[in-house]
C-alpha cells in the first residue's frame, strides 16, 4: 500500500515463522553507533575452506556489516563464540564506552528484519552473480511474488514463507466491484440451492462448494470474530409443501454443517414468527403464511475485513501498495515467462517495474484484461454478473433477523437484512457487462422493492432508500454456460501463460481456500521452497486475537470523546454504548487506539510546538528589540495583543527605519503563529461523530490515515468505513470534514482538498440513494 510505513520502506520482508507481534511501530532511531544491531545468517552455499554459512551482524546506525564464516552443523554456542571472538572482543571496550544495550529483536520488531536481511540478501546476489551460482538461488528464500490484487491472498506469503508483494488499485477499480457489497458469510439457502443441485443434478461440483464455503465460514468467524457474526435468517413459507422443502433442505445443510454449524434451523408458527420479525406479512395475494424455517447463516463488515486483511499481511512482512495499478507485464528476454509487472502509483503517476519468480492475477472481474497484457489472445474467463444491494432504515428488519425469500418471481434469492445500524435488500446475479465504475438500474432497484414488499406488511417506498448500488461478481466462466444461474460458484485456478497464475470465481467466504491454492499453484510454477506450510487457518486478523464481544464495555467506562460545544469550548463527552461498540466491532482489540484518538486533543502537540516557537520567537525578540511577540490564541489573548500593540505603537521611538523593520518581522511571526494557532484550533479534538445517526467518529478518520493506508476522501467513506454505502447523503455531509482532517494528516494543500471533495462527490453520484435518483431521472420525489 502506498503511504504509510510501506511506502517508506519498499524493501521490508518478513520473520515469515512469527505470528504478527500487533502494528508496525517505527523503532527508535539510534544516536551512536552500536547502540542497536541485528543479526541472520545464509546456509547452504557451497563449502570454501570448511565453511558453508555466512553470519551476518550488521551495526543499525552506520549499516556497517559484519561477515562470518561458519560451518554446518554448528550450535548456538558456535555462534556465540564467533561473536564474541570476532566482533565482542574487539568492539567489547567500544561497547563499554559507549553504554550500548542489545534491545530489540525481530521477534518483537518483524520491521528489523529488513536491515539484515537485505544486507545478507544483497551478499547472496552478489555471491550468485560473482560466482555464477544460479543452481543456489532456491535455497535463499528469496522467492517474491507478486499479487494483483490487495486484500485477499497475501496471508499465503507468510503461509509459505515467502516475501511477497500486493499490488492493488483501490482507486482506480476497486470501489467498482471489490468494494460493492460482500455482506454474507457462508452460502444459506442459495447453499440448499446447490445442495439441490447436487442432489438432483449430481452435481459434485455443487457439493463441494458447500462443504467448502461451510469450513471457510467457520474459519474466517474464528479468525475475524470482531467482524464477522452469526446471523439468523428467516425463510417465510406460503404453503405446507414449502414449510416441508425448506425444513428438509436447512436439516441437510445443517448435518453437512456438522461441527461448523453455527446454530441448528428451526421451524417457527406463524405467530412466533410475527413476533421475531414484525414487519412480516402475515398474509397478502392471496396468500396466507403459514410459518418460517430459521437457519443460521454468517455476516461480516466486508470492508474492514479487506482493511484488517491488508494489514495483517503487511505485519506478516508483505510489501503492500494500494491505489497501483498494473499496467503491463513483463517478460523473460525469449518472452516466454512473465517475470514481473510495471506499476503505475495511481496518486503521483510514477510508474515502477518489479520483478517476480511467479505474479498471481487476483484482478476479480479485471482478471481476463491483466491476461491479455501477457497475450492479447487469451480466451476470456470470466463471466461478470451483476447484483444490486440497496439500504433502507433500520426499521425495515429487526436488528437481529434476515429474511430470505428463496425464489422471487423470476426465480432469484431476495434477502433483507440488518447490517451495521440499516437494512441491506438485494438480490443474485444478473448478466451484464465489466464497467469501470458500475450503476444500478432504475428497474433493478424496483425489482428488490417490489420483490420485499410481497412479504412485509410495511410500505416499501422508493424515498426510503438511503443507498444503492451494483457491484459485479468476477464468475468463473463455463462456455456451455448460457445464464450466469448455472455457473458454479467455485474458483479457478489456471497458469495459461507461464509464469501468470490466474485466480478467480469463488465467493469471499472461501478467500483464504482460494488463497492457499493460488500459493500452491505458484508454489509449483516458481518451484518455491517455502520454510513453512500454510498456517492462515489459525492467524487471527489484527484486531481479532483476545477480542471480547464485551470489549466495548471498556470503552464506554475508561474514554471520553472530546467534542466543540456550540460556544465553541473542548469539552469531554460520554463514550456512548453505540460508539463504543461500533469502534469494539470495527478495529477489535485496536478499538482503544481510537477511542484514545477521539479523547485527545489533538491540536495539543502542535499547539505546544506552536507555543514553543513563539517563547523561541519571543526571546530572539526580546534579545533583539527587548520587545514581547504576542500570540493570538483566543479572546482574552487577543485583547491584550491589541493593547500591548498600541503599547508598542506609542513607545515605538527607535526611529521610522527600525519600527519598519520590527514591524515586517512582527507581521511575519504574528502570521507563523496565527497559522500554527488556526491549525491548533481546527484540530483541536476528534471525538464527534462525523455523521447524525451513525456512530463514525472524526478520530476514525484520523487513524486510518495513520495505521490503515487511507489515502483519499473515497478511501475512507467507502473502504475503511461503509457510510456511502449505508447512506449516499450522510455521506455527503460528512465529506467536508473527512477531507479536513485527512489534509491534516497528509498535509495536503487547498487544491488537493478541491480535487478530492470533487472525486467523491462524483462517486458519491453513482450511488442511487432517493436523492441522487431524483437528481437524475426526476421521477422520484
Ligand atoms: C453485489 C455482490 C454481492 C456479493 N455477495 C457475496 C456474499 O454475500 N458472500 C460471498 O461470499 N461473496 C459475495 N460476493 C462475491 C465476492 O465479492 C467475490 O467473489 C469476490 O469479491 C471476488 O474476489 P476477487 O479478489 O477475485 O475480486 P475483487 O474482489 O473484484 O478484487 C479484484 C481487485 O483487483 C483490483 N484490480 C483490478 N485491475 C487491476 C489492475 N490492473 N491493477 C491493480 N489492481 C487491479 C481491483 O481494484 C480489485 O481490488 C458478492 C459480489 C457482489 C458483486
């Protein structure tokens, strides 16, 4: 990902055996030399005078390397002993005099890796290339790949041990269909339809798709529990043949569940049903209901699950970069193998080459246009499918219930569920084609609306929709195929062309499954040795690993949020509870280092350096012309500047020339500090919400842009929180402060602030809330 550490530390790999040690800190920066160094050693390199391995020590200040011979087997003592012989001995009275400690280990700090690391890797390269010794390389581990795409499979780099880099494009397609609505885990009754399909059509395919997305739902709650939740869904039935179907079919996915199933299915009365979901229709067209089958199905906040995804690699050592684009590849000189990729940084426009043994395409439904970078002839593998979600008011569903109709009209699912604070209505696929930034139809918005109101006893209305959209879902295409109904969910996973691994198909729930035998694939195409075998399974998202459901409760009892009274005094506020749990839900066990965020003030540390700058300003001046600069922090503070100013007015007796000069200086001073003092003011505390009726806060934004790469006003209403997709207006609203505090953070000018409020509201227009949909058709009012 551009920005942030990454950015600044292109060449960091990872201590690929350790489970992430929680977020990147920078290390303190040494003042003398040996105060901090680092150590690794290469083996297996062909025997010069009984030795086989190179121990490297490098000195963290001055880069200055320390090479040591050793030879296998030897023991920690042997390693012990040459250190002290060769380095101790010698540096020991070195080390004496200047009081240097051995502090920090890779273990705690994975980012020091890096200056070994690099320094044993640089030794390799030059010993392979002096020596001519490619017959070697496999041996060092220095495998990278790279990775197309941002959040998906970079776990699988640490799984095998390898140095990898993501490469993805946030801005450029990602809010096209990544981003466009992933909300449920696990497969529910579209799975009894492939269970269906299995049973009826023998299909194993369909099975296996099942069996495969029930073990990834499991998986995945485990690993992300702050993200992702078990979710009842209701099945309204209208006849008894239908109560019979859906039982059996939930009992099946139930027994096939086995030990992942979250909780088992039950039938409930009509009257029981009407009581957990009370906006049910009990009867309409004619139709009576005579009762629903619940089960069990997963839901996730799809965008932090891709954020946490991100970062946990990036802690597992991957080189991450977001808003880059592949452009092109590149191949070997016979152009047979693809060896690497040119990058283009979607925010400066430089464009970069990286070279790799094996790059893994991940492009979703862009998957086929990075294929025909390689060769323009490639035959296309996806079939894109659209599917449009809307969001209604909360009222629409109760808080803890989905609703599924599993055959609408047409023959679709129709579902209807609460999601972060709203309801989420959609439906499955339709055919369509890949657009850069995709639309929902006027008449696919009707088809969700009319297809719910059929079973609510509310009245569906146009003007309640908050939010729309379409996103497209990258299927894996089967020629024969002639409606994207009777293509298998299932991925695929090809290398048509040497040295490019295509992943695709597949459903979110089963990413990490897709992700392990893209590795594998590559694994074999690069013939990789990697040091481990895949451990995803068991690592925790960061932010996962010790989260409590009851975290939350901390919050509310140890923070305050500091908001601006209308008099425009700091002043502390409660932590309410749905703050507080929507901060617990999204960042897990991080959630303190928001909530700690919205308690500052942030405009302290700049104000004290602002303060510090004026007394500095103050006693040149007073060194100078014994006169006192005053500094404009309010009211009170003004007042007494203007009086001392007419003090120094009248006393000004040194002569035109000197007050002239006094003056230019003041004016220059008084305009630094009325500026740090502007700054101070405006930033001076994060805690408000940034939108009325939703539980975001300003210091979210804060700490996106420092821990979580977020490096556009779109990043953060669209990809780090959901509110343009929960509600197009609020969003809105909220975008002037967005901007305010990320140009803050990124220091960016007045025309960057210009260029990113007119970005978003432009994206913000491909969303159909009721209000953009009047704005376009004129229809609705
Ligand atoms: C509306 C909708 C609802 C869905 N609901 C569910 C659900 O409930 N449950 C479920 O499991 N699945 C669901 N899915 C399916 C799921 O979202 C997809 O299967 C999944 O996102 C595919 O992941 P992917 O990584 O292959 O592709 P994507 O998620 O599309 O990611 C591709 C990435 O590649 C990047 N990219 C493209 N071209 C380039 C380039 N040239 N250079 C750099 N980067 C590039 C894009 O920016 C993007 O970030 C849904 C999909 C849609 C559209």
């Amino acid at each position: 990902m551009v920005g942030g550490y990454e950015r600044n530390h292109p060449d960091v790999y990872p201590e690929v055996t350790l489970s992430p040690a929680g977020l990147l800190q920078p290390l303190p920066i040494p003042f003398q030399v040996w105060e901090d160094i680092s150590m690794d050693s290469n083996g297996g390199l062909p025997e010069a005078q009984g030795l086989d391995t190179i121990l490297v020590v490098v000195n963290c200040l001055p880069k200055y390397s320390h090479f040591m011979g050793l030879s296998h087997p030897y023991t920690a003592k042997d390693v012990a002993s040459l250190y002290v012989k060769e380095i101790i001995e010698f540096w020991s009275e070195l080390f004496r005099q200047a009081r240097t400690k051995l502090k920090y280990s890779s273990a705690y700090h994975p980012q020091t890796v890096c200056q070994t690391e690099q320094n044993s890797q640089h030794k390799v390269d030059i010993l392979i290339k002096c020596q001519n010794m490619p017959e070697f390389e496999s041996s060092w581990e220095l495998a990278a790949d790279i990775k197309l795409n941002f959040p998906d499979f970079h776990l699988e780099h640490k799984v095998v041990g390898l140095a990898g880099n993501i490469i993805g494009d946030e801005a450029y397609k990602g809010d096209a269909e990544l981003e466009r609505g992933r909300l449920r885990l696990g497969i529910g009754l579209e799975g009894v339809r492939y269970l269906e399909k299995a049973v009826f059509k023998f299909d194993y395919g369909q099975l296996k798709l099942v069996f495969h997305a029930l073990e990834e739902r499991k998986q995945v709650i485990d690993n992300a529990p702050h993200l992702c939740n078990a979710l009842p869904c209701m099945t309204p039935c209208f006849d008894w043949f239908e109560v019979v179907y859906y039982w059996i079919g939930l009992k099946m996915y139930d027994l096939i569940a086995g030990a992942r199933l979250l909780h088992l299915s039950r039938f409930y009365s009509t009257e029981e049903s009407v009581e957990l979901f009370p906006t049910l229709a009990k009867e309409g067209k004619g139709r009576r209901l005579r009762g629903t089958v619940v089960y069990y199905d997963g839901q996730m906040n799809d965008a932090r699950l891709n954020v946490g995804l991100a970062c946990t690699a990036a802690l597992a050592g991957a080189t991450v970069l977001n808003h880059a684009e592949v452009v092109s590849l590149l191949k070997d000189d016979i152009g047979e193998r693809i060896i690497g990729a040119q990058i283009r940084d979607t925010l400066t426009g430089k464009e970069f080459d990286t070279y790799a043994k094996v790059i893994v395409n991940a492009a979703g439904p862009f998957c086929d246009s990075i294929r025909k970078m390689a060769d323009k002839n490639a035959r296309d593998m996806i079939c894109p499918s659209s599917g449009v979600h809307i969001i209604l008011p909360d009222y629409y569903s109760p808080e803890g219930m989905g609703l599924i109709v599993p055959k609408t009209k047409d023959g679709r699912v129709v579902f209807m569920l609460p999601w972060l604070g709203r309801t989420v209505a959609g439906t499955t696929d339709s055919n369509t084609t890949i657009t850069f930034l995709p639309e929902p139809h006027e008449d696919e918005i009707q088809f969700i609306l009319d297809a719910i109101s059929d079973y609510l006893n509310v009245k569906v209305r146009r003007t309640d929709v908050l939010s729309a959209w379409s996103g497209i879902r990258p299927l894996a295409m089967n020629p024969s195929a002639k409606n994207t109904e009777s293509i298998s969910r299932d991925h695929v996973v090809c290398e048509d062309l040497p040295g490019l691994i295509t992943i695709t198909g597949g459903k979110w729930t089963t990413y990490r499954s897709m992700a392990e035998d893209a590795v594998d694939a590559a694994i074999k195409s690069g013939k990789l040795t990697p040091t481990s075998g895949c451990v995803t399974n068991n690592l925790h998202i960061v932010g996962g690993e010790g989260w409590d459901p009851a975290s939350f409760t901390v919050l509310t009892q140890q923070y305050m949020r500091m908001k601006i009274s209308y008099k425009g005094k700091v002043v502390p506020g409660v932590m309410d509870t749905a703050s507080a749990k929507h901060l617990s839900h999204a960042y897990g066990t991080l959630a303190e280092r928001v909530a700690a965020i919205a308690q500052e003030k942030q405009g302290s540390q700049t104000f004290i350096a602002m303060c510090c700058l004026c007394l500095y300003l103050c006693l040149v001046q007073m060194l100078s012309d014994k006169r006192l600069l005053m500094v404009e922090v309010g009211p009170a503070v003004k007042r007494e500047h203007r009086m001392r100013r007419r003090r120094r007015t009248t006393s000004r007796v040194r002569g035109r020339e000197e007050g002239e000069n006094a003056l230019d200086r003041e004016r220059k001073e008084g305009s630094i500090s009325k500026m740090f003092c502007k700054q101070a003011l405006k930033d001076e505390c994060l805690g408000k919400r940034l939108a009325h009726g939703y539980p975001f806060l300003e210091a979210e934004v804060a700490y996106c842009a420092r821990h979580e790469y977020c490096e556009s006003a779109i990043d953060f209403i669209a990809r780090r929180s959901r509110l343009a997709f929960l509600d197009t207006d609020a969003a809105g609203r909220a975008l002037p402060r967005v901007i305010q505090i990320l140009a803050a953070e990124h220091k960016w000018d007045k025309s960057r602030q210009k260029q990113e409020l007119q970005k978003a509201k432009e994206f913000l227009e491909t969303f159909k809330s009721s209000k953009n949909a009047q704005f376009h058709d004129g229809k609705h009012n």
